[in-house]
C-alpha cells in the first residue's frame, strides 16, 4: 500500500486568496442560529470553526442573480467572503486539497481510473 498522509498548509484569507477555480478546504467561522427553545429571542447560538470543501472563485452569481466577488462556494451553492468581509460565515483560512492518493493530480476521469486506483492501492490490475 501507499503512503496515504499528506500535508495541509493553511494560508490566511487576510493575507491571500487561490487562484479561480481552485478546489479547497475552507476554515470557516460564524455563528449557530439561537436555539428557539431553550434561548431567548435576542440571544446568539454558538460560535463554530469547522472545515468544509470549497472552490475559490473571482466570480459567481447565486441562483438569486446576486453576484460575488472573490468567494468561496461549497457544494450547496452557499457563497462564503474571506474573513473581515460582510457576511455572516467567514472564511478564515483555505488549504489547496491534497491530490489523489498515490498521485499528482486532484481529477482522473475514464480509462485512467483503474489502473491509478490499483497503484494507490498497491496491487496489480486484474487481482
């Protein structure tokens, strides 16, 4: 079997932002919605730090026609800014995703799949 570990190195979204297009992990920060239950009306719900994939791009129009700049979008479609923007979950930091186990490259499509899959899993094709 391969090596499966990787390293992750976190860039700031103060500081610096990906390239369009790029597939990422994004450090996200915001705050939970207040617990209609056990809360009062004007109380805030739990602030979280969690990690979501993400692509990074210089533009995107949401379903509404609304258009962002320089944002972060998941897979729902929800659009994310960089930290110290408007908005209520920020993007603190962003790491490029780890390429494919065994590999250089994020995407295999096709005919190249088995026998990459068979090298990540260090067996020969056919087994």
């Amino acid at each position: 079997m391969t090596n499966p570990s990787t390293v992750v190195t976190w860039v700031d979204a103060r500081e610096s932002l990906p390239r369009s297009g790029t597939p990422v992990a994004a450090a996200i920060t915001g705050r939970y919605p207040a617990d209609d239950a056990g809360e009062s009306g004007d109380a805030l719900g739990e602030e979280f730090w969690l990690v979501r994939p993400m692509y990074f791009t210089t533009l995107h129009w949401s379903e509404d026609g609304a258009e962002h700049r320089d944002c972060f979008v998941d897979s729902d479609g929800v659009v994310r800014l960089p930290y110290g923007r408007a908005g209520a979950e920020t993007v603190t930091h962003w790491a490029e995703l780890p390429t494919l186990p065994g590999g250089n490259t994020h995407i295999l499509l096709g005919k190249d799949v088995p026998s990459a899959l068979q090298t990540a899993w260090g067996t020969r094709p056919g087994i």
